[in-house]
C-alpha cells in the first residue's frame, strides 16, 4: 500500500455517506466470524444483533470521528 493508497482510503472513510452506506455495512458484517456479542443473542431480532455489532463491536461512531480527524490532519498538514 502506498501513501496515496491509505490517503486515498482516509478520504473515502471521511465522507458522510460512508458510514450511512448500509449495504457496506451488510458485506462488513457478513465478512465478520460469528461473534458471541450476549448469551441473548440468540434471541435478538437481526436489526438489534446488528446494532450491538455495529455500535459496540466496531464502534462506527467512534471509528468516524477519528478518521475525520486524522482526515483533518492530513488536509491541514499537521499530521
């Protein structure tokens, strides 16, 4: 991987729509083995199994606003 490459993947994760993209959020979770995220998982309904993975397990929230700040940093030359 090049530096071009990773600024080019930091740019593309800086975007908004990035994080809402629900399809790639779908190959993601897909990609993922099967976590024992609560011995209730069995009985969670798929939207809730989700949340848990996506907000817990991977933290997009978080995941977001870091890459926007490294993102910044690159932009503004200080990083």
């Amino acid at each position: 991987m090049t530096d071009d490459h990773l600024c080019s993947a930091i740019n593309q994760m800086s975007a908004t729509n990035f994080w809402e993209d629900e399809q790639l959020w779908q190959r993601i979770s897909g990609a993922l083995p099967g976590y024992r995220l609560s011995k209730f998982q069995p009985l969670m309904p798929d939207w809730v199994e989700q949340e848990v993975l996506f907000d817990y397990l991977l933290d997009r929230t978080g995941a977001a606003a870091w890459i926007r700040k490294v993102s910044g940093a690159l932009v503004g030359g200080t990083g």
